[in-house]
C-alpha cells in the first residue's frame, strides 16, 4: 500500500483547482476554461496512483498522447505543455511535503520516471500535429533540452540523420561525423545489441503503437571511461505512403540511476540476507524469544522455544499476552510489559517464578525463567513494541534446590552422626588410602588430646606415635587393602605414657564407585575391663578352694549325724511318729551329704580339671518319697498327695 499514492487521490480535488489556477495564470492574459485545462489531467493521476503502487512505469502512456493532441488543438506550444505537467509534478510534491509524508526513493524515481515520460509521448504526439517537420523537431529540441537528454532524427530509408550535441557526449560519437544508424549501433554494448535491435524492429513493425523504448549499455569512451547506460526513447514517424519513414526521439544518461538501483538492489539483497540470518537465529536459537508490538504486546512473532515454554498447543500470533496467556496477568507480567513500554526502561529478571497452564485445563505448572523484556523503537524513537528474551531454567533451579535440600539433610545426618558417634564410649574413626584421619569422635578427642580439627587430615603414624604404629602398622596396612578384621592387643604403647590394652576391629570402607577407600574403626580401651577380669577371676578361684574346704570339712559332722540317726532308727521301742522323725532326719543328713559331694565334685571341676561321672540303679519312688518328706516337715500344715507307677527304676 503507497501511502503516497492515497494521499494523491484523496487530494485530487484540491490539488487539480490549484493546479487549473496557477497554469491561468501562467496563460494569461489568454485564459481558458476549466474544462478545456483539465482535460484528461485526472486520468494521468489516475495512471499515476497505479504506478506508484505498482513501482514501475508502463513502456506506452496512451492518455498522455491524448493529452498531447488535444493541447495542439487548443494551439498550446511546447513551453506550455512542458511547463503544466511540470506545474503538476511541483504541486504533488508540494502536497507530500505539507503534510510531512516520507516519500520512499522508489516513488520519487516513478514520479520523475512517469512525467518524463508523460511529457516525451505528450510532445511527440504533439509534434506529430505540426504542420512542418523542422518546427516540430525544434520544439522537441526545446522538450529535449528541459529533460537533459539529447535528441535524434534518423531516415529509415537511408539510415542517416542527425543529433544534437548531447546526444552525442552521451553515446560518445564525434561532431565532426554525420550520424548514421551503423554508428548508434556501434556504440551499443555487445550483450545488449539484439535487445534493441529488436525493440526497433518491433516498433517499425507498428507494435506498441510505433514507440521506441530501450535501456542499454553503451560501449566506454572518452571523456568516460566506463560502461554507461542509456534509456532510448523514440516515435516511429510515417511518410506520405503510410510506411515508416524516421525515427525521431530521445537519449537520456540514466547511469546514475542504474548505480543507484544496482545500489539499492545489493543494500536489498545485504538486507534480506541479514533478515533471513536474523530469522534463522530467532528460529533456531536455543533462548525463548517473541516479538509484541503496540501498547497492548500483540504477539507479532515467536520462536520454537517460546512456544513450548508456554504451551505446545496455544494459540499466541495475532493476539495480545492478556488474551493469550491470561494467567500471567495476576502474576504481575503485564504490569511489567506496560511499565517497560511506558519508560522504555528494559527489565531484567533472575530466576522467576512464574506459573503457565500450558494444557489449558486451568492447571498451572510452575516454572523458572532468567528473561528480558528489551522494549523497541521506531524512526522516531518511540517505543513501539517489546522483544522478550530469556530461557527456562525451571529443572537447573529445581535440580540445585534438591541439592541444597540433600546437602541440608547430609548436614543434618552428620550432625546426628556425629552426635550418635559422640555418645558410643568407643573410639571411631575413618582412616583414608592415604593413611590420614577422614572422621573422628568425641572419645578419639578425648583419648588422644587433640580436638577433631586436629585430628582430621592428620597422619595415624603420627597421631598414635611410633612405638604404637609399630605395634598395630601390619594390621592398618591389612585394613587400607579391604580386609574386615577384629583383634585384641595388649601392652599397646600410649603415647601419653604407659601401654594398654584395646580391642580393635576395621571395616573396609567402598566409595560411591565400589572401591576400597580405607577403612572405618572401632577400638575399645579395654584396659580396666581386663584388670576386673583377672581381680574377678582370682576372687572365683579363692571362693571356690573355700568351697572346697568347708565342704571337705563338713562331711565329717555329717558323717556322725548319719550313724546316731543310723542307730536310732534300729531301735525297736520307738513309737510311728518317731520312727518317722528319725527317717526324716536320716533322709536330709543323706541329702546334705550328697550337696557336699557336689559343692566337692563342682571344685574339682573349677580346679581339677573335671567331674568324674559314676553311672549306679536309683530308685525314683524312694527319691520322690525323700522330697516329700521334707516338704512336709516345713509344711506340717499342707497335705501333700504323691502318685506313682512302675517300678520306679532307673537304668
């Protein structure tokens, strides 16, 4: 859409009444009527606005020839055909100018490109109406000279004719040589002679109502040194019999103009280059980007990433971000958009929290992004839209975040090991491959007198000094290659002076890949423990030769017990109850005398290497009946019931 084009049509009306009024002007005295001056000047807008949308001017402009016819029959000479359109071309101008319209490079060429060649077929029709070949080819002369380009007559039929002093400069030809159609063709480029060779003969030909038109190159010559281009413009003429007779026309120098559009056609090129590599970075870029324009942040563009950070499947081009993505706008986003549109002061997030229903079932994910919103501005430096960058970060922040929370449970745990450490009344510790302290507890501290900062790093050689490492070193070196190993040794040298006794046990320890990484030990003082041991084992052995002497002592006593008891159970003038008395007694002094022989046999046991074991016939009822008997001497009160069966003899 030219901007240009619609402002020419929506003031066509103003612009052709100051028109009509400044060519009175020029005419008067002799003015004419507005009619008459308009004549088919809005069609020639008309064919204006198209070009300019088009950006190119057509090869034949039929309403300007007859425009020309008709300003020849109101008796208008050239000056005045060329100054209207140039009164024309000044006003539109003019008009852009007022109301401060940018006009683009490509415009301003089809609007010089379109009245030159508006004039040129205007004038040649014009000419063409002369009633004398030498006034018309002057007045074209006068056309010729207001375009700066140079001009030509050519005999069809001699190929002879001749050209102004321009005209030659431009195609480098000589004045002192007449001009001939060999030597036009001469001083065309090579690569180009068949194209207008053949444009001649189209026009020769009655094509394009007899027009000649051509851009080609011309060969280097002096005072150029380089290849130029020209833009031929020319009428094929008829004679008397209706056949083509002369070519009259025009060379313009157009070389500027090719450079400049050879020019802008490289900066086109350079451009869409740098817009195909700016597209292709927006599309593979491993960020998230979007582009939102207007001060509502409609979605104008977005790259892969941007879209599957907010959602596979939502819809976002065309739409702004509160309609998109309306569960940003509670979380403050859009206040943020409008701020940096409004100040045009950029945002910069770290580490976001920010929540996307990405299904759109209304279920919101949570999500962490690091994101710019960068605003953008326009030739007037007014903020117009807003990039937004960034990249998702949610699994690195979560993935530190259960770092942080494993690392604060390893604290945790340490600490609680530590404290469960500290409370076993053994020395723990981990040696590493290198021989040095790894982890210490509180008794280590305590045992060796240095505090576990201390410890940790140290050597054991060092620690446990020399004459202890030369004790317990064959057994550190089995522990530091995997072996679990439990020992006691005694007289252990201490380096705080004196030895003691310990029992030690290693654990090999794995890291993480399953090798052996040095070991974890147990080592218990047990010095005290062994000394109670041989105080307790020498008070067992006093006791038991004690036993062994009261017990040797009272079988005498009990011996004469069982003879009195003996004889008095012969007696035949005791009464039942007496009789049973003296059984009664007679079966404990027996059962004390059996208690002395075991209290004996259990010393001999302790002392003298084991019991001797005699294998004799019991009688289970008489031994049942003893134990009753005591019973119910202790417990007259209780009656006592005893079932038997069998003989009651063991084998």
């Amino acid at each position: 859409m030219s901007e240009f084009a619609a402002l020419i049509e929506a003031e066509r009306e103003p612009l052709m009444r100051r028109w009509t009024e400044r060519l009175q002007e020029h005419l008067s005295p002799r003015t004419r009527s507005e009619p008459e001056l308009r004549d088919h000047i809005p069609d020639v807008l008309s064919e204006l606005t198209s070009c300019l949308r088009q950006g190119s001017v057509p090869a034949s402009n039929p309403t300007a020839r007859e425009h020309g016819r008709q300003r020849h029959r109101l008796g208008f000479n050239l000056k005045v055909l060329i100054h209207e359109y140039d009164l024309l071309r000044g006003l539109i101008l003019d008009l852009a100018e007022a109301h401060r319209l940018a006009v683009t490079l490509r415009e301003v060429r089809v609007l010089s490109d379109f009245f030159s060649a508006a004039i040129s077929e205007a004038v040649l029709e014009h000419q063409q109406r002369g009633e004398a070949l030498v006034e018309s080819e002057a007045r074209l002369r006068v056309v010729v000279e207001g375009l700066a380009a140079g001009s030509f007559r050519l005999d069809l039929g001699t190929g002879e004719g001749d050209a102004d002093s321009r005209f030659r400069r431009i195609l480098g030809l000589s004045e002192e040589v007449p001009f001939t159609f060999e030597q036009g063709t001469r001083a065309c480029h090579p690569a180009d002679l068949a194209r207008v060779l053949h444009a001649f003969e189209d026009a020769k030909a009655g094509r394009n109502g007899g027009q000649f038109q051509v851009e080609h190159r011309v060969r280097p010559s002096l005072p150029f040194q380089d290849v130029r281009w020209v833009e031929a413009r020319g009428q094929i003429l008829s004679g008397p019999d209706g056949s083509p007779a002369r070519l009259t026309g025009t060379v313009t120098d157009i070389t500027a103009r090719k450079q400049a559009d050879a020019e802008r056609e490289k900066l086109l090129a350079e451009v869409e280059a740098a817009r195909n590599r700016l597209l292709s970075l927006f599309e593979h870029a491993p960020a998230f980007l979007a582009l939102l324009s207007g001060p509502e942040h409609v979605y104008e563009a977005i790259n892969p990433p941007y879209q599957l950070h907010v959602g596979r499947e939502r819809k976002l081009l065309g739409l702004s971000v509160a309609q998109a993505l309306p569960e940003l706008v509670p979380q403050g986003f859009l206040q943020l958009l409008d701020d940096v549109y409004r100040t045009g002061t950029p945002h910069i997030g770290r580490e976001t929290f920010i929540r996307f229903d990405r299904d759109g079932r209304g279920e919101l994910e949570d999500a962490y992004v690091d994101f710019v919103y960068q605003p953008l501005r326009d030739a007037r430096g007014q903020v117009d839209g807003i990039v937004v960058f960034g990249f998702d970060i949610t699994e690195p922040v979560q993935a530190r975040r259960r770092a942080e929370a494993l690392a604060e449970k390893l604290r945790a745990s340490e600490a609680e090991l530590r404290q469960v450490t500290d409370a076993i009344p053994l020395l723990v510790s981990r040696v590493t491959a290198d021989e040095r302290y790894g982890f210490a507890n509180k008794a280590y501290e305590d045992w060796f007198g240095h505090t576990r900062e201390e410890l940790l790093g140290r050597p054991v050689r060092g620690i446990i000094g020399e004459a202890a490492y030369a004790v317990l070193g064959p057994y550190v070196r089995r522990g530091l290659a995997g072996e679990g190993l439990s020992f006691e040794q005694h007289g252990v040298p201490y380096r705080l002076g004196g030895t003691r006794d310990v029992r030690v046990t290693f654990n090999p320890y794995r890291n993480a890949e399953g090798e052996a990484d040095g070991y974890v030990a147990l080592l218990q003082d047990i010095t005290v423990q062994r000394r109670l041991e041989v105080a307790v084992k020498r008070q067992a052995e006093f006791e038991q030769h004690l036993i062994g002497i009261v017990s040797h002592d009272l079988r005498n006593p009990l011996s004469a017990i069982q003879l009195g008891v003996s004889a008095m159970a012969r007696r035949e003038d005791l009464d039942e109850r007496s009789r049973k008395s003296v059984t009664r007694i007679q079966n404990a002094a027996e059962r004390a005398t059996r208690m002395v022989k075991d209290l004996l046999d259990f010393t001999q046991a302790r002392l003298g290497g084991g019991i001797r074991i005699e294998r004799r016939p019991a009688d289970l009822h008489e031994l049942t009946r003893g134990v009753v008997d005591e019973v119910e001497a202790a417990y007259p009160h209780r009656e006592l019931r005893v079932r038997r069966a069998g003989d009651g003899r063991g084998g």
